[in-house]
C-alpha cells in the first residue's frame, strides 16, 4: 500500500503496476433506523444512534493495460457533503479529462450524480462509454439533467468483460441492476461492490442486518452472504462505496460471522 494523501490511496502490484485509487467524494448522513433485521424491521440499538455518517467512496484504476477507468462518480451536486470527487481526483494527481470508461454500480444518486460536477460542468469531458447493468438503465433515463450522457450508456449482464481485467458481476438485490465490478492483475482480485455494505461496523459481524433501501431485503441478505463467503475463502480485496476510509480491505471469516480488515498503512 502506497498512501499519497489522506482523501485517496493507491494498492500496487507486485511485479506489475498497478493502480487501484480509492477517492472520497465526501459522505451522506442517513437515519439509523434504516439498518433492518431479517423481519425487516428498525434494528432497536441503531435507531437509538439517531444517524449514521455514511462514506462515499469511487474507485480509478489504471495498469499496463487498463487505463482511464472510474467505477461510480460520486454524488455531483446532489447533497452538500458530496462532490468531492474532482478535487479528490486532482490531489491523487488524476486528469477528469483521462476518464474514458464510467463503470457504475448502479444509478442511485451518490453513486450517478457525479457525472456533473456541483456548479453543473460536465467532470469527465472525454468520456467515451457508460457501463451498467441492464436494470440500472431505466432508472438513469428518467434523470433528465443527464439526458446528454443517453448516447454513452453501454448495459451489460453478469461475466461480460467491461475492460481489459475488468468483469461484470451481478450482485442483486439493492437496486435494479446492481452490479459490482471484478478486477484481476493474475496477483490481487478485487471486487468493487458498491452497496452491499452500508453499515460495516455492523453488518460485517452479522450479515443478515439489512438496509431500508435495499430493494429486495432477502435477496440482498443473500447477495451479502455470498459475497463475504467467496472473498473470505479466495483472499478477495474488496472495495465498497459505504466502507469507511480507505474503503478497500479483506474479509476474514469470524466463526459464524465475518470480520473486516481495512488496507493497511490506516
């Protein structure tokens, strides 16, 4: 792990390199009582918390042959604790204007909205292709402010490749088309997941908790499950939109639970 500032980090492979930034666009404050048991309902000692901070978190990569590749782009002008993303970007030393490739997880609005800087620039001026599940299409369309990117959009299913190294991997449940992004160097395997984790200090150790907004309670559950079983047995770093600082680590299997180890140098 190479740290280059306090809003990104950079992981380095071994013999090649390669680059994986994680870039803060800032967090969201969200309602505690959102975390949900398997009946769905309030979880009783989070409502008391009131509210939970939220990070919000996207992810560049770059190698000897990937390049010019962001998954999601943050929140735009959608909140004031978001849109961020820009000046992330220029302190990890990041040109907007070298993003070609937008893979998005899916189109909620801090994950979208940063397409548009918060004074309403466009921040990737020579973005050539917008990547995101079948599902998440519908919703993106019915955002009209973002009308101009329509000719960009490039749906794709699970397994497609994306890139080069880089995979679609559907992770169902959230919201329509949720998908999470596999990135392999031959040496390191990520998974950038997007919302399959809101509230880690919690839901690493009991994965069956749930979130309001999840579409789909139990299929999200199950989606979770299965997502910190296969990165705990395959040594999988994982990278999520909510995890806080860096936003990238291991999962580590915990007895009947989990538990999650953040990239060191934090």
């Amino acid at each position: 792990m190479i740290v280059t500032s306090h809003s990104d980090s950079v992981l380095s492979g071994r013999s090649e390199r390669w680059r994986v930034w994680s870039l803060s666009d800032g967090y969201i404050e969200m309602a505690a009582d959102l975390l949900r048991d398997p009946q769905n309902n309030p979880v009783p000692q989070a409502a008391q918390a009131g509210a939970l901070r939220l990070s919000v978190n996207c992810f560049a990569l770059a190698g000897p042959d990937v390049d010019g590749i962001l998954i999601d782009s943050g929140g735009g002008g959608w909140a004031p604790t978001v849109g961020r993303l820009e000046q992330t970007m220029m302190e990890a030393g990041i040109d907007s204007a070298s993003i070609a490739v937008l893979a998005l997880t899916h189109t909620h609005q801090d994950h979208a909205q940063g397409l548009l800087t918060p004074d309403g620039r466009v921040l990737f001026p020579n973005l050539k292709a917008i990547i995101m599940g079948e599902g998440a299409m519908e919703s993106f369309l019915a955002e009209r402010h973002l009308a101009r990117f329509r000719p960009l959009l490039k749906p794709v299913r699970n397994g497609d490749q994306v890139a080069e190294r880089l995979r679609a991997v559907a992770l169902p449940g959230h919201a329509p088309g949720h998908t999470g992004y596999a990135f392999d160097t031959n040496e390191d395997r990520f998974l950038f997941f997007g919302d399959i984790v809101h509230v880690p200090a919690v839901q690493f150790g009991d994965p069956a908790l749930s979130w309001g907004y999840d579409d789909d309670q139990a299929t999200a559950r199950a989606t979770r499950l299965k997502v910190f079983h296969d990165a705990a047995e395959a040594g999988t770093w994982i990278a999520g939109a909510h995890l806080g600082w860096p936003g990238i680590g291991h999962v580590m299997r915990k007895g009947e639970a989990y538990d999650y180890e953040p990239a060191a140098g934090y």
